[in-house]
C-alpha cells in the first residue's frame, strides 16, 4: 500500500469533506490531527495505513480533542482508504 500525499490531503480528500458539509472546524481539526504524518522528513512524508490506523485508534479514544462525531469518524476514515 501506498501513502496519503500532501496534494491528495489537501487538494481531493479537504474538497470532498467539505462538499459533504464538514464545518471549518472539523476540517480543521482533520488536518491538525495529520499535520505531522503529512509533512515528516522527505522519505517518510504522507500518511501510510499504521498512521491512519493510530490517528483514528486515537480520535476515537480522544473524542473530546476533536469536533467530528463517530459517524464522521467512519465516513472519513473510508474516505482516506481510498487513497492509500
């Protein structure tokens, strides 16, 4: 499998939840939440599954950090597959 780049994050996966009426500060919360993953060190830039795995191991056990419900939580974590 492959890895989620900054131009697949920023470009299609963003434009796709907000046209699925994420509010700013969802997305915002999204990509602090990845910002890390998405802007390591060249060779280990983007988000590869283990981290998609953590990060939502993560927002679930954390709901409170963040603004996006458990339905959200699905929807996106099947929308970010999709690009690995």
């Amino acid at each position: 499998m492959g890895k989620i780049t900054v131009i697949e994050f920023k470009e299609r996966l963003m434009r796709t939840l907000r046209a699925r009426n994420y509010t700013d500060q969802e997305l915002e919360d999204v990509e602090k939440i990845f910002m890390g993953d998405l802007y390591e060190d060249y060779d280990r830039r983007g988000i590869d599954e283990k981290e998609l795995k953590e990060r939502f191991k993560w927002m679930r056990a954390n709901k409170s950090k963040h603004s996006l419900d458990s339905d959200e939580l699905d929807e996106l974590e099947s929308e970010m597959k999709k690009y690995l």
